[in-house]
C-alpha cells in the first residue's frame, strides 16, 4: 500500500503578519506549523497572539531570541533551546513538539541537545538534497530539496529554492 501523501506548510519567525498566514490557511482548510521566537531581530507576535495562534495551529520553538546556535556557546545554546519550549509551553498551554533552528543552522551538539529539551522533530531546509525525510540522532527531521519560503527577508532570500524560480510570492484572499 502506497502511503498517502501531504502537503506541509512551515512559518518562521514568529511575526504579527503569521495571524494573516493563519487566517488565509483557515479559510482554505489547510495546516501549517509556526516557529516562533520569543523575540528577534524583527517584531515577534504578543503573547495573546502566540496563544492565539496556537488555539488552531501547531506552535514550534526557534529559540528564544532568534540566535544562530551555531554562533552561541553550547551554555548559551541549551537555555536558547530549552527556554524556548518551555516558554511556548507556559504562553499556550500545549506541548511544544517541534523545533527549527533559525537560519538553519545547527551541528551535532545541537541536535543532543534538542533531543534532550524533549523535542520529537527538528524541522530544517536543506537546499539540494534529494533524501526523504529520515531520522537523525532520534529525530524526525524532514528534507526537501525545494521548499518555497514566504518571509521578511529579502526578495532574493525568498526566492531561494522556490519552485519555477519564482521571483517573488504574493498572499492573497
């Protein structure tokens, strides 16, 4: 038997703009998990807006400020791993299941560490790969060799990686 297929969609970065994201998979009945830091280097949602969205969205952590744990002291990376799923967990009230790392980047630390936290999957993009999706270091991580992105970062970050080498991607109702 063929298992079935499925379509996922991942926001990251946590900022107000994800309650429109929200509203527009709503109304077309689809899903998504949103990765949301407690503070970054752009606004980042309130915590009425975290619980919010995480009333009918799956909420994952991506650290607390938005830090690339690759640039961090391992002391430094496990509070920013740590703090933020049980931060998410106190703001929502539900468990906070997945992690991705910002920018996406991590090592092999990390990944201890992440499992460690009581993460069950690790969410990344791995530009070029054509793995499916596997397990690593006891996680569920998912590969893609293309993932379109919709973001805050520039047009030309965006476009990375998109489908039909798309220049730009437009939300609309």
């Amino acid at each position: 038997m063929k298992p079935a297929t499925y379509i996922t969609t991942s926001w990251d970065d946590g900022h107000s703009s994800d309650l429109r994201v929200a509203a527009l998979l709503t109304k077309r009945t689809s899903r998504g998990t949103f990765y949301v830091p407690m503070s970054a280097e752009t606004s980042t949602m309130t915590t009425a807006q975290i619980r919010e969205l995480g009333s009918g969205f799956e909420i994952g952590a991506h650290t607390i400020h938005h830090d690339v744990l690759t640039k961090l002291a391992n002391e430094t990376a496990w509070r920013e791993v740590a703090g933020s799923k049980s931060r998410l967990e106190d703001t929502t009230g539900q468990p906070c299941r997945m992690f991705c790392p910002p920018k996406g980047r991590y090592s092999r630390p990390h990944l201890a560490m992440i499992r460690r936290a009581g993460f069950v999957g690790l969410r990344t993009v791995e530009l070029g790969s054509l793995d499916f999706p596997r397990r690593r270091a006891g996680l569920a991580r998912q590969r893609f060799k293309r993932t379109p992105m919709a973001s805050l970062h520039s047009p030309e970050t965006q476009s990375r990686g998109s489908p039909c080498d798309a220049q730009t991607w437009t939300l609309t109702e």
